[in-house]
C-alpha cells in the first residue's frame, strides 16, 4: 500500500519541517526519513499510514 501523490507531496517532518524522503527500515519496511542533516528521524509507515510522532521515529544520525 502506497501513500497518495498529493498527500506524499506535504508531508514534513514534525520536529523540523523538513522535508521526507521514502526509504526501508533496518527491519524492510518502508519508512520515510528526514531530510535535515541536523534531525535525521525515520518515521515507520504502517499499512500505508505514516506515523509521524516523534517520540516513536528512529535516530538515524550518529550523535
């Protein structure tokens, strides 16, 4: 299950605006990371939804 085009087209990351790019998890499933080089937060999608909560993203930059 995809994300509709016009939806995809104004999801931002809710920790800094910026913009998301699709990507897989460490686990295969498909995410959508941050953009930012100072935020960096995958944001899991379930069954075609994006979970954009970020006390449930992943770190995906090296502190």
């Amino acid at each position: 299950m995809s994300i509709s085009p016009w939806l995809r087209e104004i999801l931002r990351c809710p920790k800094c605006l910026a913009e998301l790019r699709d990507d897989t998890g460490p686990t295969g499933g498909p995410e959508l990371v941050c953009m930012s080089d100072e935020c960096g937060l995958a944001y899991r999608i379930d069954d075609g939804i994006p979970v954009l909560l970020v006390d449930e993203a992943r770190e995906t930059r090296q502190s």
